[in-house]
C-alpha cells in the first residue's frame, strides 16, 4: 500500500482519543445514577447505581405483621433477592441503552471490550 493510502495516524489517534473520553465519561454518568428495583408489590424496594452497587434498601413494616419471625425472615429474604435481581436487570438496561451509542458511533460491536454491550 502506498503511503497516499494510508490512513493519517494523527487522525486516527485523536479519534482513538476522543473515544476514550467520551466512554469514561459515560461510565460515570452511568456510576453516577441510581435506579430501583423492588419485589413483593412494592413491600422491598432497592436503590443501585448503574454500576450494580446497591446504596439503597427499604422493607414495609408489613412484611413482619402476621408472621412468625422464621416466616417474616424468610419472606423478607426473599423479597431483597429478588428486589436486588430487579435493579440489577434495571442497571443493565441503563448501562445498556447508555453505551450502546458509543459503541454504534464508534463502530464497536462490544466484543472483547468489557462495559461495552454486545449489539
């Protein structure tokens, strides 16, 4: 290939560049905003960033109401198991749908790259 064919390397790399900034920018919005999931009618309700951390728990007092402690401990298990599994899947689609642009734009197909969704 002759060298009128090649492609600029400045070019390129401001591109490389400007890629990176702008998906650690989006890593941080992304870590940055908190979403919920709750289970149970509404009884469990969970606070996560949109990096899977959990920042957030609140239980009804009325999980507890007509229970005997065994069965109002595992009720509640169960309740933040899957109110956590909810957020968690809510995350998922937020990191999703955040950097699934980036990944079009920039012609990524996520592949091998982690944080970036499969397309």
């Amino acid at each position: 290939m002759s060298e009128g064919n090649l492609p600029d390397m400045n070019n390129l790399f401001a591109q490389a560049q400007e890629m990176q900034r702008r998906l650690v920018e989006t890593q941080e919005q992304i870590a940055n905003t908190e979403v919920s999931g709750s289970s149970g009618g509404g009884l469990v309700t969970v606070r996560v960033t949109g990096a899977g951390e959990l920042v957030g728990l609140s239980i009804d007092p009325r999980v507890l109401t007509n229970a005997t402690p065994p069965e109002a401990a595992e009720a509640i298990s169960d309740l933040v198991l899957a109110a956590v599994r909810n957020g968690n899947e809510t995350a998922e689609r937020l990191r999703t749908e955040a950097m699934g642009p980036l990944a079009a734009e920039f012609g990524l197909g996520g592949a091998g790259l982690p944080g970036l969704p499969s397309l």
